[in-house]
C-alpha cells in the first residue's frame, strides 16, 4: 500500500532558497525509487521579502495552515539587511518552535567520508545530542533591581520533573535503536539543586530501559571529551545551555557549518515536528549557486528517520557520503562544485544504490 506524507516546505531566506529546493529534488528521487510512499510537499513563501510586502513573516493564520502537516521541512530565516534579525527570526521560526510544543532538539554528528575534521585523530565519531529546548537555563524567570554598586541580577534556571522526564526518556529511545548507550551531561558537583535533580530523574528514566548503557559526564569534561575522544558517545541527553554547546562543538568537530542538520521534535503528538539545518541563510553566498546542499539533505534523511522511514533515510545518508568522498564538494569543504552538481550526483547514486 502506498504511504502518503503530508510536508510544509518553507524555504524562508537566502540559500535557504536554494538548498531546500536541492533537498525536496532528493526526497523526491528517493520516494520515487522506493515505491511505496508518495510525498506531497505545499510550499509557504515566507520570510523576510513577505515581510517587505505584508508587515509581518507569516500570516496571521500560519500556524492554523501549518498544524495538520506530518512534518515541517525548513531552510533558514534572516536577511538582515531587510529586516532585523530579532523581528525575523521571532517571527517565524522561534514562533513555530514555541507554538508547536517542539521541546526538543536533536542534532546528530558524525565522521563525514570525505570531510576534514578539524581534529587531528577523531575517530569513526557518530553521536546524536539531545537537547532539551523549552526550559533550564534559558528562562525568563528572574530580574534586575537597583543601580550602581547596589545592582543585583538574578536569573532562574527552571527544571520540571514533566519536561526532564520527557527528554530523558527520547534519549534513551533513541540510544535503543542505536548503539544503546546514554551520557548525561552533568554538573552536580557545581549546580547543587538542578543538577542533582537531573541525575536523580536520569537515574529513575534508566530503570525502564535496562538494557542500555548509562554515563554520567560533568559538562566541564565532558566538552573536553567531545574533542580528545568523541568516537567513546552515542547518544547525549543535555539541558538547554549545555546542549547548545554541546552541539556547537558537534558541527564544529565535522568540518563544516554547512553539513550540520537538525530536528526540532513535538512529543505529544498534538503538533508537527520541523526539520532545519544547522547553517543560516548564508546571505554572502547567496545567489551563486554554491551553497552546500548537504545540510539541507542531511536534514531531509533526520525527517524520514522521524517519519518512520528509516531505511530509505538511511540510503540518503549514504548516497551523500559516497558523493563527499568522491570529492564532489562545494567550496565551502574544499571542492568547486556548485549546488546543482552535488544535488544531482546524490539524485544519480541513489538510483545506482536502491
Ligand atoms: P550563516 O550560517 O548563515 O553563515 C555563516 C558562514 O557559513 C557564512 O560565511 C556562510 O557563507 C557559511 N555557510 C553557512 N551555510 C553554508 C552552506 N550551506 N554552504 C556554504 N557555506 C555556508 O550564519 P550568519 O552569517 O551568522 O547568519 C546569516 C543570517 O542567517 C542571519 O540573519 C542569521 O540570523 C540567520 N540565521 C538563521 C538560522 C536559522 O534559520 N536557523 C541559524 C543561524 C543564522
Ligand atoms: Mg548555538
């Protein structure tokens, strides 16, 4: 029987308005080829040249339009040379992430044939982050009184057992399907309410999944690790501050911001989850035709591993890395192709593979 996805595509910015163009060719290419599911993508024009012409990034009944879709597959948001950077990207993609309860990020590294990792000795590395996106360090709890020497600053760090819970517990469902081993990024010796919380709820969510492999890491060290050692990770599960770092030092660790893909994941079913590169719109490439699809793709095969279509998100990974290791590169990663080669070698080698 045949399987139908339903998929918002925003292109949004900049090269996102080449790159996403290149991911859905692929996408397409590889539904085609499996034969089974069908894809059906709707497009919506927004960001910053509809906020030229309408005033505001999304229209009013955006999130309405977008609610019913089984995925939403961005590229990137922000011109800032025609609209401040808060106004867009509150606008559109931090709107999305907050209205549609998408409270977790997870973002995967690995060692890409044919890259240059920064790291001189990396390893086979292939981690996957889990980052918790909705509260922790990044809270609006908190304040400034007084002036001058008398001046006092107080910022809260809020963690519920509720979202603690739920974020741990997709960790360890993910760690199931891979390597079946948890790190928890820590600092129980340091932060002594949150932290002990943290591990203390990490420890509970572990007695359901007995047969994975738990650590427990201070993020001091374990950021140290993610440079002497990344290939020791499978999958990371982080607050909100630690997993962006985290995932900074992951892309960084890979060779290039244009290869890092992202998810940001609806748990409770009600809303679609949104898939998005790492990179943003690349405003000094954009227009050349140079722009590195692969992040893009990337993202797209993070998208059909959610959709539940694992194994074709696998042959897109696949045919992207046998096209980087052929050395079918853009610029950006030490080749001269442009967007249109790459896209088209990987369309060509995934119908070579499936
Ligand atoms: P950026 O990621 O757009 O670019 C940083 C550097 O990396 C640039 O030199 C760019 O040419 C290069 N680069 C990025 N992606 C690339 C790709 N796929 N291929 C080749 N080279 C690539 O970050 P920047 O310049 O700080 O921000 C530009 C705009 O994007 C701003 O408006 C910013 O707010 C927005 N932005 C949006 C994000 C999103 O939509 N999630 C994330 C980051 C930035
Ligand atoms: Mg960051």
């Amino acid at each position: 029987m045949m399987k139908k996805y339903e998929l918002a595509v925003i292109p949004g910015d900049g090269i996102g308005k080449e790159v996403v163009p290149a991911a859905v060719k692929v996408l397409q290419t590889a539904a085609t080829l499996h034969g089974g599911i069908q894809l059906e993508t709707t497009e919506f024009p927004w960001g910053c040249d509809y906020y030229l012409k309408h005033g505001k990034m999304m229209s009013d009944d955006g999130l309405e339009q977008l609610k019913n879709f089984d995925a939403l597959f961005l590229g990137a948001v922000g011109d800032p040379n025609k609209v401040p950077d808060h106004i867009s990207l509150w606008g559109l993609l931090i709107h999305i992430r907050r209205e549609f309860e998408q409270t977790i990020n997870i973002r995967p590294a690995k060692l890409f044939k044919g890259l240059t990792s920064p790291l001189v000795n990396p390893g086979p590395f292939n981690f996957l982050v889990i980052r918790e996106n909705s509260e922790g360090e990044y809270s609006e709890s908190g304040g400034r009184i007084h002036k001058g020497e008398d001046e006092i600053a107080i910022q809260n760090a809020i963690f519920t057992r509720k979202a603690t819970e739920r974020v741990m517990d997709y960790a360890f469902k993910q760690a199931v399907l891979r390597k079946g081993h948890v790190t928890s990024a820590t600092k129980s010796n340091g932060i002594v309410h949150s932290m002990p919380f943290w591990d203390e709820v990490f420890n509970d969510v572990s007695k359901c999944y007995t047969g994975v492999r738990t650590s427990s890491v201070h993020i001091d060290a374990l950021a140290a690790f993610f440079v002497t050692k990344p290939s020791d990770f499978d999958v990371i599960v982080a607050s909100n501050l630690f997993g962006d770092i985290l995932t900074d030092i992951g892309g960084a660790i890979m060779g290039s911001i244009g290869i890092a893909p992202a998810g940001n994941i609806n748990i409770n079913g009600k809303y679609p989850s949104m898939f998005e590169p790492v990179h943003g719109s690349a405003p000094d490439i954009y227009g050349k035709g140079i722009a590195n699809p692969i992040g893009q793709i990337w993202t797209a095969s993070l998208m059909l591993d959610h959709l539940g279509e694992a194994a074709l998100a696998r042959e897109v990974l696949r045919a992207m890395e046998e096209v980087t290791e052929a050395g079918i590169k853009t610029k950006d990663i030490g080749g001269n192709a442009t967007t249109d080669e790459v896209t088209n070698k990987i369309c060509l080698q995934l119908q070579n593979n499936i």
